[in-house]
C-alpha cells in the first residue's frame, strides 16, 4: 500500500512503534519497528528526501513502482510506503537471520550440495524476476538476507534500488557494484538481463572457494580484469572442488552475454539437480568466508540492514568513464 501524506513527517507513527535503530546509511535509516495493531514486527528503512537530488527521488519512484508488482517467496516483501514530506518510509518484511555468508560460517557442515541447495532459489527468484521484465542489476552477498536465524529460515533477495523495468531494449546506465558488475555494463554498449547472472557467477564463486574470482583495490585495473574475464580456479583452494561446479561457474562467467547460461540452464544443470553433486564438507571454505566476510565489514561504509540505497555509479562521457561512490 503506497501511502502520500501532504503535510504530517510523523504519519507513518501513527501505525507503528519505533523499537531501535538496525543500521544505517547515506540517505538515511532502518529501524525495527512492530505494528500497532497486530504486535508484528517489521523493518522501516527511513530515507531523508531533503538529502537526495531530483534524479535519486525518480529513482525510488522506480523502486516503489517495481516492489509494488513483485511478490516472490525468495525476494524480501516490502508492504506499505509513507511518502511524506521529508521523509520516504518502507515497511518491509524483517530479516532477522542476517546476511547468507555469516549465516554459512556458522554451519557445522558445508558441501557443494548445500551451495547448490543455497543458490538455486536465488536463480529461482531472478527468474521470476525476469519474467516480469525487471532486471536487479545489483546482485551481490548483501543483497541476499534470511528470514530468520534457525536452520529453517528463507534465503531472500533485497535492496531493489537499481532495479528496472526491461522491455527489450538494450539499457546503457552504468551500475552496480565493483566486483560484481557485469563486464557489458562497465563498457556501456547495451546490456540485458545476463548482467543478473554473471552477478550469480561472481556469488557462487564466491561460496565454493571464500574469495572473490575479480579482486583488485584499483578499480580502473579491477575493471579491466572484469572486461577481460581474468579469473582463474586457483590452486590449491579449487583442487577439491568438483568439475561440474568449475563449468556452471564458466558459464555464468562468459563475458559475451549471448553465451552466459540463463536460469533455465542453471537450474538444469548437473550441478544444480544434485544426483552427483558431491556432498563432502568443506571446512576450509567456510573459514575463507569468515575472512571475506571480516575484510567485506572493515571496507564498508555505514551498515546495510534489511534494504539499503547504497549504490556505485558509473558514468560514461564520450570516450571516458567516471566512477563515483554514494
């Protein structure tokens, strides 16, 4: 429900009470918050309009009018907006469960089987995504949230900031984030819906070995690595992993878009249907997690919780191209 308030920056209180303060970023806040009514409680990320320039308050526009339609058990539900004066309130669904990766240290036991398990609703939910011709375009750890702490809590996607409606043609805004970024989108000559699963690629990757295939703290030299498709399945961290993940891992990491697997390849991959996909723990890969996950937090700039606007633009002039963090 999408609620415009004209003059009142506390109308969103009158249904809820604040609790505590979850995280906080540029643009604003995220709160735990329970309703007034019912007791349940919710997640308000809370975004200052009086920060944000034309441009930005066009694209929560967008969000709204993109979280409004989708409705997906593996996507975070976002259920009512306040738009007042200052302030834009989303009550969302709460997220108690944290981020995916601190979630996989935690594991006693953590095989190839439970990586496929873990991201095939990820790809499920992309797909759904894509059928209703909207591209994420942010597709990263911190994105991917779970419903709560127990063994039973659902992996959910999040934060649809830099989502956009497709219709077929080709987009040319750049962004996303470094290191996830499709190779089309950093070169600006038309991208589609592959940008959303090279994104998985780089994720996947990710949980099988606990570092990231394009690593660079240069970003004109991790761009061109990106471009290039310069990874490689590093010894002696891959030399265990199976060769049916190392060739749904290539796949997804085509740097022509027109070769990259889609979900439907995903999903019937040998890899993902489990008959033969080895279920040996790997403890040294949750370890290598656990330092990405420490050297991820030591990087980040203000917290994202729940949902956040936090986002890497990428600007192309001419013959050059400009990069700038919000």
């Amino acid at each position: 429900m999408y609620r415009r308030v004209e003059n009142r920056d506390d109308a969103m209180k009158n249904f809820y009470t604040i609790i505590e303060q979850l995280g906080e970023g540029t643009f604003g806040k995220v709160w735990r918050a329970v309703n007034k009514s019912t007791g349940e409680e919710f997640a308000i990320k809370s975004i200052d309009k009086s920060k944000l320039g034309q441009d930005e308050i066009t694209n929560l526009q967008l969000e709204i009018d993109i979280i409004s339609q989708v409705d997906h058990p593996n996507i975070v539900r976002t259920y009512e907006v306040f738009d007042e004066p200052r302030y834009l309130n989303f009550v969302m669904e709460i997220m108690s469960g944290g981020e995916l990766f601190e979630k996989i240290v935690e594991k006693d036991h953590y095989s190839e089987k439970e990586a496929a398990d873990t991201i095939r609703p990820v790809v499920e939910a992309i797909k759904y995504c894509h059928d209703m011709g909207i591209v994420h375009r942010d597709l990263k750890p911190e994105n991917l949230l779970l419903s709560s702490a127990d063994e039973g809590g659902i992996l959910k996607i999040t934060d649809f900031g830099l989502a956009r409606f497709y219709d077929d043609d080709l987009m040319t805004t750049a962004c996303g984030t470094p290191g996830y970024v499709a190779p089309e989108i950093i070169e600006a000559r038309g991208y589609g819906l592959e940008v959303d699963y090279w994104s998985v690629g780089v994720i996947l990757y990710i949980m099988l070995c606990g570092f990231p295939p394009f690593f660079e703290d240069n970003n004109e030299k991790l761009f061109d690595m990106i471009k290039r498709g310069q990874y490689e399945f590093t010894s002696p961290y891959w030399d265990d992993i199976s060769s049916m993940a190392k060739d749904l891992i290539s796949n997804l990491l085509q740097v022509n878009p027109r070769q990259r697997f889609n979900a439907e390849e995903v999903l019937r991959h040998p890899w993902m249907t489990g008959e033969n996909t080895p279920r040996t723990n790997m403890p040294e890969v949750s370890m290598k997690i656990r330092e990405f996950n420490t050297r991820r937090r030591f990087r980040k700039v203000g917290n994202a919780a729940v949902a956040s606007v936090k986002l890497i633009h990428i600007a192309h002039e001419k013959h050059r191209e400009e990069y700038a963090n919000y």
